[in-house]
C-alpha cells in the first residue's frame, strides 16, 4: 500500500537557519536543490516521505498538523540539538504507550513538530 502522506512543505520565515536546525536535529542532509528557489529538500530514500523547508510568505505556526520526526533511537540528543539550533522544548520526552517515546518542541522558526524514537 502507498504512504498516505507522500510530501510536505515547512514554513520557515530564515531558510539558512531552518536548514542548520533541521540538518543537525534529524541528523539528515537538508540542501538548496532548486536554484532562485527558496527551498530545501530534506534527504529521503526512493520510497520514503519526506519534505521540504519552504520560505515565503506563509507564516511559520504551531498550530494545526503535528509532524513527527523519526529519530531513529536519538531522541535524547535530537532534543539537545533542537535547543541548541534555536528550538525550544514543547513537551520534554515522554512514552506514548507501546509506540515508543516522543518530545514535542518548537522548530527554531515557530513551527510544533513531534521527535519520535522507539
């Protein structure tokens, strides 16, 4: 069965920040692929979801859909760098039953995401 969730776009109001934010806390490769575009595409394999930092004029929120992140039994230290790249801690760690264990913070342009590990 395809994902149902196939991309998104996060708002960001400095994509130079959000890109060190998000490259340190999802240990991943967020790059500029689209030159003149504000954009940058978070690394993914062939069949993974994934997306992309987008500024413009959408405004970053925490309101509204909660993304998580796998963090792929780095949650601890996902938290500690969220803090250090400009993120602010939300909920602090805490287990969600038997689906692992999960902190919310605020991305360092405003948006709510979930950091989630099992």
């Amino acid at each position: 069965m395809p994902h149902r969730v196939i991309w998104f776009d996060i708002p960001v109001s400095d994509l130079d920040r959000a890109i060190g934010f998000y490259s340190h806390v999802l240990s991943a490769k967020v790059e500029k692929q689209f030159p003149g575009q504000p954009v940058a595409v978070i690394e993914h394999g062939e069949s993974d979801v994934s997306g992309c930092l987008h500024q413009s004029e959408d405004r970053p929120s925490d309101h509204g859909p909660l993304l998580y992140f796998n963090v792929q039994g780095r949650l601890d230290d996902a938290v500690a760098q969220a803090e250090r790249y400009g993120g602010r801690i939300v909920k602090a760690k805490h287990q969600i039953g038997p689906y692992g264990w999960r902190a919310l913070i605020q991305d360092s342009e405003g948006n709510r995401i979930a950091l989630h590990s099992e």
